[in-house]
C-alpha cells in the first residue's frame, strides 16, 4: 500500500499543483521560523539555492518528526536578484519598490522540495528559473497593484504569473512549476521511484 503523503505546506498554489497532478495527500503547516533558520545560515557562504533545500528539509523534517510513518514533502522557493535574497512584501509600499528593484533585470527563483520520512530527509532537488522583467513605467507598476490587491504581497517577488503578473516580463526561462514553487516533474518522478504513486 503506497505511503501517505502529506505536503508539509500551507500554500494553495502547490496544493493546488498536486491535486490537479491527481495526487492524494493531506497538508500540515510546519512549526519553524523561517527567518531564524534563514539568519543561522548567514555569512556561511550559502547560495540561494543552498538556503531554499535548507528551509525545504527544515519544513519536511519538522512535519515529519510529527507524522514518522507518513511521507512528506517539504518546499520553499527564494527569489534572488544577484546575490542578495528577497522576501515577501510587507505591505503595498514594498511591493511597489519591489517591482522598481525587478524592472529591467533578470531574477531567479530558486525552488525546493525534500522528502522526509521518519523525521529525516530521503530525497532533495532544488530547480533554479530565471525571469527577466521588463522596463516598467512607475505608473504601470501602480496601475498593476491596483489591478491585483493584496495579491501582491503573497509572493516573494510581488506578483504571480499565473495571473495579470505575466504583463510584467519580456522573457521567461524555466519550468512553470518551478516558477509557481515546486520541481513538480521531479517530484512525482521520485514518488513513482519510491512506489508511493503509480508508476
């Protein structure tokens, strides 16, 4: 009988991502504070590759701990301009100077997800896309955030290309489930691995 799989993962995009895969699963939030693992990393000469797999394996090892006979898959995704590591906005304000800082430039997204069992981790991938926006008129940017709402301040980058954010590139490279937050392929191709879906 296949493992139960849980998604150590609140977000309703990479929910949304396994049902429509046809996977069944049940969800727990991890109970880690991204921040703090994220500043235990600094100076350590992480990459944000590096630091996406860490908080992916933080979040299923934490899920797991908790549900030792379930699989679970842990993810995270960082959005890195350069070196420098970009978090959600905080408020309207930050998504506006967000967009600003993106206009013109080519970001990546960084996206990770691990398998835990047993409270350790039996499988990692990180997948890496990268985004190039185009030169954007400050008064687009605040017709655009009008336009999406709150929206905006649910993803690191400020926007979802699944939506009006796509108007916001001149060119995309990657896959688009690494872009909404998860290696999907991958995933589901070590699941079949591992015998817990139908291979």
């Amino acid at each position: 009988m296949p493992d139960r799989l849980i998604l150590a993962s609140t977000s309703p995009f990479r929910k949304a991502m396994l049902s429509d895969a046809g996977l069944s699963f049940d969800t727990a939030k991890p109970e880690i504070d991204e921040r703090t693992v994220e500043a235990s990393l600094a100076g350590s000469g992480a990459t944000p590759e590096d630091i996406a797999l860490v908080l992916a394996e933080a979040k299923a090892v934490d899920v797991s701990e908790r549900y030792p006979d379930a699989l679970v898959l842990g993810c995270d995704q960082t959005l890195s301009l350069g070196e420098e590591i970009l978090h959600k906005p905080e408020d309207m304000e930050a998504a506006r100077r967000r967009l600003l800082a993106l206009s013109g430039k080519t970001h990546e997204l960084n996206s990770a997800a691990v398998l835990a069992r047993g409270g350790e981790a039996i499988w990692r991938q990180v997948a890496t896309a990268h985004l190039t926006m185009r030169k954007l008129d400050p008064g687009f940017i605040g017709r655009h955030l009008a336009l999406v709402g709150d929206k905006a301040l649910t993803s690191v980058g400020g926007y979802q290309i699944e939506g009006p954010g796509i108007q916001l590139f001149e060119r995309i490279d990657g896959d688009h489930f690494v872009i909404v937050g998860l290696p999907l392929l991958d995933v589901l191709a070590e699941l079949r691995r591992l015998g817990a879906i139908d291979g």
